[in-house]
C-alpha cells in the first residue's frame, strides 16, 4: 500500500488512522518515496503550540523548482507543463512544455541575480494571469528569493501597504492587464503604489497590451530584452526545509493584512500530496484551476501543486463572463480539461445564465469538480452537479486557507461518498477538532463548535512576517494547544464535517476573504464620516455583500447622501480595490456600542441580515436608542 495515494475508502481510513497514530512516520514515508532532496532531514517534526513553533523536515535541503521541473526533464521535457489560454477566445493558447518552463524560469531567475537580488531577499510580483507570472514565482523560488505575490485586483495603497510590510526590493509587473473587454494599466497601479515605497530598487516590467507606459529611469526596465540575454541555465539555490518559500496576505479582522509565511520544505510535500490526492490527477490529465495565482489556491492548485506531480496545469487569463458565460465550459471542451478547480461564487454566477451556455460544449472530459473558498450552497452543488459533472463527476467541496497551505477536509474522489454542502472528512494527516464556548473539546458525533487543528500539518503557515506574537494572538490564544481556524463547523452522524462560515469580523465576498478594518480605516478617510462598521449579509451571487453603517460628522449632515455613498466607494476602490465595495450604506445617528465603547457588531449583523429576533440585551449598551433608529431607517 503506498501512502501516497488513496484509492479506496478503505484505504483512506486505513492511510488516515496510520497518519493519526504515527505522524511523524506517515509523512517521513510521503516524503521520502515523492521527492528530491538535497540531503535528508535530522528530524521530521518538531513543534510547540504555545511558543507557537513548527518545524518540518528540519535539516532538509531542497529545492521546489527541481522538484517541480528538473525531475520531470528526464521524462516529461516535451510534455506540458503550464497550458496559457490567454484572455482573448481568438487568440492561440500557448503551451509550455517542462523544457521551456525550466529554461524561461532560469532565464527569469537570472535576471533576477543580475538585479542584485539574493536568497532571503523579498520580491514583488504585481502580475496578471500570464506565464510570467508562474514563471516569476518559480524563478524566485529557484534562486531562494521570497515571492510576495499581490493580486492584480488590488489598488495602489494595498499594494503599497504589502511591498512596504516585508520591504521588498524589486517589483516584477507588467504594462497593463486585459480583463474582458477592458484593459487596465497595472503600471499605473504600480507608480502610484512606490511614491510611497523606498524599499523598491528594480521595477521589471512585461509587456502585455501594447500601451505606453513611463519608465521611470534607472528603476524600470522591459523584461523581455533582459530575458532574451539571460542564461536558461541557473543552478538551484539549497535551501533548507525551513527556509521561507513566499509570503502571502491575507486579511484579518482586525489590523493590517498578515504576511503569512510559508516555508519550502513542507509546504511542497503537503501541496504535492493534497493535489494526487483530492483531484485523483492522472499521468495525462489536464488540470484547470480557476483561480488567480494572487491568492493560495493559485500558489498551492496551479503552480506548486500540480508542477510537483509533473501535472498539465492549465492558466486562464480571462474572465467567465467573456466573451460570454459559456467560456469556461468552452475551455472545458477545447482542452479537454479532466479535473476543474473553481468557487461557489463562479458557480452561482454562471448558474444564473442560459442552461444553453453549458450545453452548447461537451463536458465529458471532466472526471472530477472542486469547489473552494467559501460554504457551497445546496442549490449551487446541484447545478454543479447536474449540469458541469452530468451527475457523473465527483464533487470535491476543499476546506482550507492561505493560511494552511493546503487543503486539509475535502472528499477523495472516487472514495469518499459526497453530499451536499458537506467538506466531509480531514485529509490524512490533519486532526480537527470543535470546540465550545468554554474552552472545551466536543466530543462525539452531531455535534457544532469552533474549528480548530490540534496537531501541526507540513504546510501550515510558520509566522506572520514581522509579528510573530499576532500569529500566536491570532491562531494559537483562542485555545490552548490548538491552532484556530476562524470557522464554526458541524461534525454529522459520521463524522462528516461542514463548515458554516467565520465566527470572526472576517467577511467573504465572492470567495475573497475580506477584513472589515481596512475597509473601515478607507471610510473613515472621508472628511464627512465621523465613524462607520461594517458586515456582511447574504447576496444570491457573492454569497455574502458589504452592508456599511456610517455615522457623519456634524458638517456632513446636510451633504447629497447619493453622491457621499459614491464618495465612499471611491475611497474603498482607491484603499483596497473594486473587490471591497459597498453594496449598501446606511447614514446611521450612532453605531451601538458597548460601554467599553466597542461596536456591536454582532447586533449591526442582525439588523443587515432582516433579523430582529434575539437582538439580545441592549440595554447594556452605552446608547441603546441608536438600535431602534438604524432598525427603522435600515435599507
Ligand atoms: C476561508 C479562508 C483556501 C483557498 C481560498 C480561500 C472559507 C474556504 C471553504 C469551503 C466553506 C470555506 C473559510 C476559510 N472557506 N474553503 N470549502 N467551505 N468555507 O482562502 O482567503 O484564506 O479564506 O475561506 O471561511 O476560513 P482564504
């Protein structure tokens, strides 16, 4: 039996019950028979929740990118690696095969080394979805370098905010994005973005759509000519296990985005073994993710991943809605994709569509479907289900985060019996755990609680960069000896988990997890608001939207509500990006608080969601009127 990969239910209580009582000898095994090392650790695990320090494969050399392309040379040079479909449905998808995605990384990488960068050293990759931005990422990798990768959706401020957190040296970009129909000028982004950044000394910048940009001398340089120079040798830097791979933020509820930093060893032998196992990938398969390389499912499902088991991963530039809502399903049936990765938000907004948009392709290439990034609804499963996988695919709902690196509940295909809006059971490995109010594990079955993980994975994030105490504040102070998630979850009658959304102020908008501080802190920028709080509230496609309170100072009152409310999206767009925009703002008198002078916002909650009921005591409140008056003029 290899440990590697599940072929059975059987066998995965079998494999999951060895990586409980032996964990340490499971992922020795994992880790020994799948990868290249440069040389063999001292120690599998070592860790201490309460510090809280983690350590994989301590005193293992490596390096991701041999494992990820060199390896596969001697078999796979031809075969490809990355499939580019670009943006435009006319224009020819570009595949890159193992060889020229070695020789592009290296050549990459030494552009890199040419511009002084070294291991350690943290680089900026402010890209859209195209080659180089795989490319960018594995060549960092491939020279130690720490790749901060920022979504392209982001605005100037954010990504000011994240270069200037882990104070990165250079910015890989390019001179603008497609997106649809439209084009955006991501060079203009990134200007704006170093006005305020010292740490920057290089800028490269790809060339994408033809625009003229300014080069801002001696910092800027076009890519491609430094590319074409470049050697399509460079040796891989040895990095031990412990090194970091790549910072990437995530959003808390409250503060700054975390730079949560995953480091190389573990991280590759838990993204390797999730991707065998939860897409049952196959030699020959092609694998599509739909997902932005900017957050951890493209990190994590289309480069790291699936480049590990020598996989066709394949990258969409694009968008589903363009040309029109048949595009994914189109992309289905050009390439005859076998496993697709996308989120609850995409599927819901694609189910409103035609049912001709998906019956126009033939989907029998598909064997099986993920979803991830938030709670699936049943309606949406079930159009997934009927119409995607023809009730013939096995649908794995992934529980995970940036911050696990990893999936760590989900199906096994073929395996694990599904049902609906259910993640089902841990992946080997990983020990869940629900906790109650009071501090207390619940035991048993049918049972409801705070998820949390009591033993330590190979791919769980190591620290925050620069605040190793928020990392322990944040995941390991909720309860003793238990990393907390900032999920509720149900555990069923078998066992069967189902995650029901955050217990925190984080909100998830369209699969992005978004924290309500900075949306809050944007608001605040505005001369006219003397203070605002916001929540979510369920939305048909985004699966939850933005409610605002806002509170205006004096000198606002008499100011155009219509044209403030516009005022205050501006400013969101401008802090965050288009992502954090408001769906509704109400002018409130007040905001409720406690007497400590905390906003109440599990109340502000109720009230946005139409419910009324067990608003609880508020006559603690400091102001308790104010409850009665943001429920009579609620939108
Ligand atoms: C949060 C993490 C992991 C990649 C994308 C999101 C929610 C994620 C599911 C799922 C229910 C889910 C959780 C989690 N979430 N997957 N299958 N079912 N909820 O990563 O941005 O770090 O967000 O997304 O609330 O805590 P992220």
């Amino acid at each position: 039996m290899s440990n590697y990969h599940i072929k059975n239910l059987e066998e995965y209580f079998n494999v999951y019950r060895k990586s409980i009582n032996d964990p340490e000898g499971f992922w020795e095994e994992v880790a020994e028979e799948h990868f290249l090392w440069r040389r063999r650790w001292d120690n599998v695990l070592s860790w201490d929740f309460s510090k809280p320090e983690v350590k994989w494969f301590d005193g293992a050399q490596l390096n991701i990118t041999e494992n990820c392309i060199d390896r596969h040379l001697a078999t796979k040079a031809d075969q490809t690696a990355i499939l580019f479909e670009p943006n435009n449905p006319e224009a020819e998808a570009e595949p890159i095969s193992y060889q020229e995605l070695h020789d592009r990384v290296n050549q990459m990488a030494n552009v890199l080394k040419s511009k002084g960068i070294q291991k350690g050293d943290r680089v900026c990759i402010y890209l859209p979805m195209i080659p180089e931005l795989a490319i960018s990422v594995l060549a960092c990798a491939r020279i130690g370098a720490v790749h901060s990768v920022v979504f392209a959706g982001f605005s100037s401020s954010a990504l000011a905010a994240r270069i200037n957190d882990s104070e990165c040296k250079l910015v890989i970009t390019s001179d603008g994005s497609y997106r649809g129909s439209k084009t955006i000028d991501l060079k203009g982004i990134v200007d704006e973005a170093l006005e305020t950044c010292k740490c920057v000394e290089n800028v490269l910048v790809t060339n994408r759509i033809d625009s003229e940009i300014t080069m801002k001398e001696g910092r800027d340089e076009w890519l491609q000519p430094l590319l074409d120079m470049a050697s399509k040798e460079c040796k891989a830097e040895i990095m031990n296990a412990e090194d970091p791979l790549f910072i990437l933020y995530t959003s808390g509820s409250t503060g700054s985005p975390k730079g949560m930093v995953h480091t190389c060893g573990g991280y590759m032998v838990y993204t390797a073994y999730t991707f065998k196992n939860v897409f049952q990938y196959k030699e020959g398969d092609v694998y599509w993710c739909t997902a932005d390389i900017g957050w951890i499912t493209g990190h994590s499902y289309i480069v790291y991943g699936p480049l590990a088991n020598g996989a066709t991963t394949v990258m969409f530039e694009g968008v589903p809605s363009y040309p029109d809502f048949g595009r994914f399903w189109e992309i289905v049936e050009k390439h005859k994709v076998n496993q697709f990765y996308t989120a609850p938000t995409a599927i819901r907004a694609l189910a409103k569509e035609n049912l001709d948009f998906v019956d126009r392709y033939d989907l029998s290439s598909l064997k099986v479907l993920g979803t991830v990034g938030e709670p699936i609804n049943e309606e949406a499963w079930h159009w997934y289900n009927d119409n995607v996988g023809k009730q013939s695919c096995p649908i794995v709902d992934t529980w995970w985060q940036t911050e696990t690196g990893g999936v760590m509940i989900s199906p096994i295909p073929f395996s694990t019996p599904t049902i609906p809006t259910f993640a089902t059971l841990p992946i080997p490995g990983i020990q869940p755990a629900l906790m109650d109010e009071n501090g207390k594990e619940i035991k048993g079955n049918q049972v409801e609680g705070r998820l949390c993980v009591k033993f330590p994975w190979p791919s769980m994030a190591r620290t925050i960069w620069g605040n190793h105490e928020r990392y322990r504040e944040t995941y390991f102070s909720a309860y003793e000896n238990m990393y907390f998630t900032g999920d509720g979850a149900r555990r069923d009658a078998v066992g069967y988990y189902r995650i029901t959304g955050r217990v925190d102020d984080v909100i998830i908008v369209s699969g992005h997890n978004l924290g309500t501080a900075p949306i809050e802190d944007a608001i605040n920028e505005h001369p006219a608001v003397a203070e605002s709080a916001i929540v979510g509230f369920p939305h048909e496609i985004k699966g939850n939207a933005l409610y605002g309170y806002v509170t205006l100072k004096e000198t606002g009152a008499d100011r155009d509500q219509e044209n403030l409310k516009k005022e205050i999206n501006q400013l969101i767009t401008e802090h965050i990006g288009p992502i954090a925009k408001l769906d509704k703002i109400q002018f409130t008198v007040g905001l409720p608080k406690t007497r400590s002078g905390k906003i109440m916002r599990r109340i502000l909650r109720k009230i946005a969601h139409n419910d009324f009921s067990n608003l609880g005591d508020t006559s603690t409140l400091l102001n308790p009127e104010v409850v009665d008056s943001i429920i009579e003029s609620r939108l």
